[in-house]
C-alpha cells in the first residue's frame, strides 16, 4: 500500500511538473499580432487588407482555432525582431528558415520549398535591340549632349571671329551664322572636310587647327565609349550560370537570405526594400541580374514584366517558406497541427498553384 501511494504521488508531481513546464493554449479572447511584411505571392496587400498564400493559411487556422488577431506591417527585419522578443505572436511572409533565425525564433512546418532564383532580361543574348538600348541609354544620351553642347561652342566662336571679314560662308542672320559654324565644327571634327567651309582670318584659322587636334582626341573617346557600351551590353548579356555573376551589376534585397548568401560570395549587390525597384533598373538595362527567391521574383515577373524579364532555370540554394513564431509559442502546436492536415488534403496542390502561379513553382 506505502509503494502504491508513493507511485501515484510521483504520477502525480510528474503531471504537475509537465503541465507547468508546457504553455497553456492561447486564449481565443486574447488578440494576436500578426507582423506581416508584404511579399507577393505569399503576402499581397490589397486595398481591403491583406492577400496571398501564407495570409491564406494563416486566416484558415486562425478561424479553426477560434482566434482573433490583428494585422501589423513591418519590414522584414522589424518582423523578425518584433516575433523574437515576443512583441508579435506571428510573422507571415516570405520568412525562409536558416539556421541563424532558428537561433532567435521558431518556425511552423514549411509552407513550401524553392530556392534562390536569378532574374535577367528576357531578349538579353547579344542581340542589335538590346545594343540599341545601350546606345539611347541616359548615360550615354548625356555624351551626345555634352559633344552638341561643344560643337555649338565651337561653331558660335567661329561665327564670331569670321563673320566680318567672311560673310559669304558665316555672314546672314545670327542663326545662319553660328549653324554655318556649326556646320563646320561637325564637318572638321569627323575629318570630312568638305571645303565648303573655311576660315580667312588670323584667329579664325587658329581656332580650326586647335579644334582639328582636340577633335581627333574627342572622337577617339567618343569611339571608345560606343565599343564600350556595346561591348558591355553583349558581355552583359551572357548569364547563363551562378559563375557568370561576377563583375555584373547585381540586384537584391535588404535583410534577405539572398543577399546574405551574396556577400558570404564575395558579391556586392546593390539593396532595395523591394523587388519592383530592382526589377524595374534590369528591365531598363542597369541592372545585369535580380538575385531574390525565386517564388517572389517569377511572380512578378509573371504578373509585371512577363515578356521583358525571365527567370534562369537555375536553383542557387534551397530555401524553406514557414510561418515565423517566437521560442516555446503556445501558438505552434495547433497551427502545425492544422497546417499538416491542410498540407496532406488532396487539393493542396491546386491551392499552391492558385496562390503563387505557375510562374512561381517552376
């Protein structure tokens, strides 16, 4: 009888000890916040609220389990901080698990898994319209002003110095002298010389032999510049593996796990807060490449530049999607526990399709 009393008290101080080390179950009266960081296709915000794969699931659990919350929008690594130090019970977006974030916070069961995509233009293989893109490009339309803005200098001190005493090819009104000027400036630079046009006077000829030797200097850099350019454009075009990065003009994002993993590559992307900006710089030919996950980027490739910008059908690293959580959340075994039991139903498949595109997927 002692033995029996003496194992129902150590049942019974084992239950009790179990049941203060587990958390109790959230209350359905107590409001979560949700940190959300807008991440298309997983987080969309919209003009009501709030759209998207993980918005999706996290609405679906949160009804099953009788739960009221509200939406909070942070960037990602205010979310990150934000669930960590349990100021916020859920981060929803495009939050992929690494073995850092594990350290500060706990993740639900992954969503879905892709990896590290790299975004470049769709028509980008050496082809004459993207060297015309590099040739009307604002950089390069800044040379072509700055070369008329000389001419025109050129052509108004020849006008000045020949007008008197060579009226018959600067002389008439002021406008048909400085473009009879003009014309000579352009004529003497590209070494043409037609001959309809020539000083007479003192200075007049000295000007011309000084502008003749700075133009065989200018037009050097200006044929420099244009190969260039051209030479940029088609080297530039030729990413067609992670080895064809380097020395290109990279795009990323802030606090992501892709820019993290280009710098440990010794890359130096340029940062944004979000893809639209970088994607647009590619799709205008500043940028060379988007490196992003690749879920984020063909959908929006797929929704915003589907004939401009593709998707290379190169993986750089996995990467798993999960809802973010803080360490020993009450919240996690009944959200995994709905999350299994959605991801195991026979139309999970038709929903990840639904909510991140085909684009996305592949």
């Amino acid at each position: 009888m002692l033995w029996t009393l003496a194992g129902l008290s150590l049942l019974l101080a084992t239950v009790c000890r179990a049941e203060e080390a587990s958390p109790p179950p959230p209350s359905p009266d107590r409001e979560l916040v949700v940190a959300v960081k807008p991440a298309p296709p997983f987080v969309v915000e919209t003009d009501s609220g709030y759209d998207g794969l993980a918005i999706a699931l996290w609405e679906d659990i949160a009804r099953e389990n009788g739960w009221t919350y509200r939406y909070q929008r942070m960037g990602l690594g205010a979310l990150l901080d934000a669930v960590a130090t349990k100021q916020a019970d859920v981060g929803l977006g495009a939050i992929t698990v690494t073995a850092e974030r594990e350290r500060r916070l706990d993740f639900s069961h992954p969503l879905t898994s892709s990896g590290t995509g790299i975004a470049v233009r769709g028509n980008d293989r050496g082809s004459w319209a993207a060297a015309l893109r590099a040739l009307i490009s604002p950089g390069f339309l800044k040379v072509i002003a700055a070369l008329a803005a000389l001419l025109l200098l050129i052509g108004v001190l020849m006008w000045l110095l020949e007008r008197r005493r060579n009226p018959e090819q600067f002389g008439g009104s002021s406008g048909e002298g400085i473009g009879n000027g003009f014309w000579f400036a352009a004529v003497t630079m590209t070494t043409v010389g037609y001959g309809d046009k020539a000083p007479v006077t003192l200075l007049g000829r000295l000007l011309a032999v000084l502008w003749m030797f700075a133009a065989l200097i200018i037009v050097s850099s200006f044929t420099a510049a244009i190969t260039s350019a051209l030479t940029v454009q088609h080297l530039s075009a030729r990413i067609k593996s992670i080895s064809d990065l380097a020395g290109k003009r990279i795009g990323s994002l802030r606090d992501s796990t892709s820019a993290d993993w280009l710098s440990k590559q010794g890359y130096q992307p340029r940062l944004f807060d979000d893809a639209v900006p970088a994607l647009d710089l590619l799709d205008r030919g500043e940028l060379d490449a988007v490196v992003y996950d690749a879920p984020l980027l063909g959908y929006r490739i797929s929704t915003t530049y589907a004939d401009r910008l593709r998707l290379l059908p190169i993986t750089v690293e996995r990467q798993d999607y999960a809802l973010a959580l803080p360490e020993n959340s009450p919240l996690r075994e009944p959200l995994n526990t709905a999350l299994l039991r959605r991801i195991a139903s026979p139309d999970w498949g038709d929903f990840l399709k639904r909510e991140l595109g085909e684009a996305a997927l592949n």
